[in-house]
C-alpha cells in the first residue's frame, strides 16, 4: 500500500508538499523525501513526534541517538511508517534544524494502491516556497496565569531585579 500525506509548513503562508510513499518505508527514507522537497541539505538533526488531534506532540522518534543510553530511543531508521501512521493515528508534528525549529505538521490523507510503472517515494504536489528562515514560533502556557509574574512564592517579578543592589563591576 501507498501513504499519500501532506507536509505543512507551520506558517501563515500556505507551504506544503503533498509526498506518496510506500507504507514501510522508514521514517529516516520519509525524513529524506520531506528535506529533499522543501529544498533542505538534510545536515540538520531532526524528530518526528506521533501527534493527537489537537497537534500535541506525543514520543519522538529521532534521526540520531542523542541519549545517554538509560532510556530507550526509537530511532527513524529502524521504525517503519506503517508502525506508527495508520487511519487511527495519521498525524505526525516533524522538525527539522533545533536551531531554527523548522516545523511541520503532517497528515495522513490516504492509504492507497500502488501504480503500476510509479516510482515511490512520489512528491505530487508543491504549494509555496519555503522562506529564508523558519517562522517564529510564540510559545504559550497552557493556563494563562502560568507566566504571570510573583506569583509563586519565593520568584521575583522582573521589575524587582533592579533593586538588588549589584555592584556594576562584581567581579
């Protein structure tokens, strides 16, 4: 079976790519297909996180083993698509470049046969150009009060840092 997914660019333009890939392909062979098509050198250190409906951001599955080695990492190599994309889970948050935090929110659209004489992975479609740098990103708490100021005993606002009385030249 084929996975038809379309790969969103976080951003307020419409920058999407709509990608056909066989079903267990690995996640590190769509990892290359979606840098390739967004014009990437894939260099950069990247995640895929299984998502819920509201685009939270569940396990990550990573390029590279980056831990050290008390937890077990699921890694994109060795996990085939079809392992964690499927019709009651078809969402995935990917980002690419922790620097820049390229992110993107991608959905599957459908599960589909194979073409016969169709070379897979497929980009069939390309919307919008990727801009010169990834869009911002406004992190928010999840209860409005969590970033108020003073609240929590023992923090101090920001306006109260002035009156510490720190030397200029403390050290």
């Amino acid at each position: 079976m084929i996975y038809r997914f379309r790969i969103i660019l976080d951003t307020e333009e419409d920058v999407f790519r709509d990608i056909e890939i066989e079903q267990n392909a690995t996640l590190e062979e769509f990892h290359d297909v979606i840098t390739q098509s967004f014009g990437f050198d894939g260099t950069e250190m990247a995640s895929f996180y299984i998502s819920d409906e509201q685009w939270g951001q569940g396990e990550e599955i990573s390029l590279f083993d980056m831990s050290d080695g008390n937890q077990p990492v699921r890694l994109m190599n060795e996990t085939p698509l079809n392992e964690i994309v499927h019709e009651a889970s078809p969402r995935l948050i990917y980002i690419y470049d922790f620097l820049s935090m390229w992110t993107f929110l991608i959905e599957l659209a459908e599960i589909a046969a194979y073409e016969s004489g169709m070379e897979y992975p497929n980009v069939m479609f390309v919307q919008g150009q990727l801009p010169d740098q990834a869009p911002d990103k406004e992190f928010k708490a999840d209860n409005a009060g969590d970033f108020d100021e003073g609240e929590e005993e023992g923090f101090m606002g920001l306006d109260e840092y002035d009156d510490l009385g720190f030397d200029e030249h403390w050290n």
